[in-house]
C-alpha cells in the first residue's frame, strides 16, 4: 500500500492488544474529550485484540482496516 501522505511503501502489520482479553476500539472525537467515563457507557467500534493495517517508515502514520 502506497502512503497516501507522502507516498512510501507501507509496512503491511497489526495493531494488537498487550493483553489478550483487551479489545481494541474506536470512539469519535466528542467521546474522547469528555473522559474515560463517557467511553464506558457507549458502545465502541470493536475492532477486536487485533487490527491489521499499515504503517509508514517515513512519516509514521498508520492506517487500519477496520472490517471484520
């Protein structure tokens, strides 16, 4: 995959939890200002204990694929 930011080649890898009960996910912005609490009473995008996806050498972006 082609960075769409600088145009490298991206590392093809995964995002994973450290520890294997904990779920990776994905709030909107309002959520992560108002605090932790706000975010344990929503449901989150659950993207699991791994997220494949794609890392820049260069600038050091990620992109992940979020499809199950």
């Amino acid at each position: 995959m082609t960075c769409p930011d600088c145009g490298c080649e991206m590392q093809e890898g995964a995002v994973r939890s450290f520890r294997a009960l904990d779920a990776v996910g994905w709030y909107p912005a309002e959520l992560e200002k108002k605090g932790v609490w706000a975010r344990l009473l929503t449901d989150p995008v659950n993207l699991g204990t791994g997220v494949p996806g794609w890392r820049c050498p260069l600038c050091k972006k990620i992109i992940l694929n979020g499809k199950s």
